[in-house]
C-alpha cells in the first residue's frame, strides 16, 4: 500500500492505493470514500489503521495494513492586537499564541 505510513493534518485527505490483487476491499470505512478498489481517498478525524484485503484471479486472498496519522492543528490560546484601538485607516500588530509556538 502506498504511501506506506502517511500523515496528514486534520482535515486533510489522503490517496491510498493498493497492487498486487484483481480486486481489493478495505477495512474499516470510516473516513473512506469508498471499500472497494485498489485506490480509495481516507480523510479519517483521528488516527486509523485501515486493512486493504486483496484477491487474485485463483480466489488466494492477502492482507496489508496502513496507519493514516492525523495531526491536529495549532491549538491558538490567545489573540492579541498592538496598538488596540486602532483607528480608521491605522495599522495594528496582530500575535497569535498557542500551546506550542507564538506567531509574528
């Protein structure tokens, strides 16, 4: 399966795209676009292990397992505006805080 550990943000979506079989189902469809396949788009809202099942023109079947890991975004704590107020046609600073990381 390929990619074979992929990331995304939350929110995000991913390709996943098995080979090897004549037909696939995946498992579980939760933040799937479809189960059938041997491509499928995952946007899962949390971290998933999704199993890709793959049949040959004999009847054998295989598996292969893909972690999808999501990552939340900045967690912003705090806004702040420097000079505030500002007026008409003024400019202001604008900082952004969060849990891990300050912005400019």
């Amino acid at each position: 399966v390929t990619p074979s550990a992929p990331t995304i943000c939350i929110g995000s979506s991913v390709s996943l795209t098995a080979s090897g079989a004549v037909t696939y189902t995946w498992a579980p469809s939760s933040g799937l676009n479809t189960t059938t396949g041997p491509v499928v788009i995952a946007n899962p809202t949390a971290t998933t292990t999704y199993t890709v099942t793959g049949t040959n023109a004999l009847g054998c079947t295989g598996t292969k397992t893909v972690t999808v890991t999501v990552t939340p975004g900045p967690q912003i704590t705090s806004v702040t505006a420097t000079p505030n107020p500002v007026c008409i046609g003024g400019n202001t600073q604008l900082d952004l805080v969060d849990a891990d990381t300050t912005y400019y």
